[in-house]
C-alpha cells in the first residue's frame, strides 16, 4: 500500500513537474536529467542509470597515440597536445571517440617527420590497438618487430595503450602507422 502510494505520488509530482517546466522560458528545466527539454519517466530512467553507475554517468572513451622519449609505462595519466600538428614535438596526440580502420591510403600517421629531442635516445610509442603496425613508407610492410621492442601494455583513461621502445636511439619520428 506504502509502495502503491508513492508510486502515484511520484507520477502526481512528475506530471505537475512535467507541466510546469515546459512553459517556454528557455531556462533549464528542473527536474529534466537527460536535459531534452522535458521532464518525464525518461528522466526517471536517467536517474537510475546514474544510481546503477555509480553517482554518474560514465565518461566517454577518448583514443590517442603517442610518441617521444618519456616512457608511457611510468605515466599516470594522458595530457593530449593541443592539436595533432607535426611542430608541437612529442606528446599525446587525439585519434578520437572511436578507433577507425586504418590503411596505407588513410593512415593513423602519414610519415611526416616529428622532432621528438635535440639528441638521440630511445624513443617510445604508444598504440590503442594491436592492429595498428608500424609500416614501411613504400611497401607498407610491417616493421614493427624490426625497429620496435614491445615492453608491455599500459591502461590509461580506461584504454589499454601497447607500448614499444625504439630499437636504435632516435631524436625524431617518421613511422607510417596503419
């Protein structure tokens, strides 16, 4: 009865609620969670979806790769560079919300050269997939196992990053990865 008596107390309030919020004043609408201009049982729906996660929504799932000689494998978090041009040097750079297929005619990166440090050491590279290899420009062969050691894997913003070493000390990078 106690349960009956809420339920139509919860639907009296939210109908009210409902009624009242869309009258048109361009403010947000109190009561409207999932913020689509309405308030009503979707809401409800978006407030145990919060409850079921744990007090929010879970974030969206960001891709990048990296490359420079800071070892990934010691990092704790992902500082993306501001864009993905070649003249800001190593760092993180944005791939996007998903991980697309990659080929030689659309690549992740496209050869062109980054300066990653004055000197040559050994350089790291971070990948999102183990589907993407690092090529040979013209055949587009991999050559990942020739010029990178695989050192393990690492998760990062709830991505697990495949994490290589250079082979041979490098002070700049000019992979195709596909």
């Amino acid at each position: 009865m106690k349960t009956r008596f809420l339920m139509l107390l919860a639907a009296m309030l939210l109908g009210s609620a409902s009624a009242f919020a869309q009258s048109g004043n361009n403010e947000p609408l109190k009561g409207d969670v999932n913020e689509d201009g309405t308030v009503d049982v979707a809401d409800i729906a978006a407030i145990i979806k919060i409850m079921k996660d744990g007090g929010g929504t879970s974030e969206e799932t960001i891709y990048y790769w990296y490359v420079g000689h800071e070892n990934p494998m010691e990092m704790t978090n992902i500082t993306p560079l501001p864009s993905n041009d070649v003249s800001e040097g190593p760092g993180w750079r944005t791939i996007g919300k998903t991980l697309p297929t990659y080929t030689k005619e659309s690549p992740l990166w496209n050869s062109t050269v980054i300066s990653t440090a004055s000197t040559k050491s050994t350089q790291y590279m971070a990948l999102p997939s183990p589907n993407i290899k690092s090529r040979n420009a013209i055949s587009g062969e991999d050559n990942t196992d020739e010029a990178w050691n695989n050192i393990g894997t690492k998760q990062l913003n709830n991505v697990t990053y495949i994490i290589y070493s250079s082979i041979n000390n490098k002070k700049s990078f000019a992979d195709l990865l596909y």
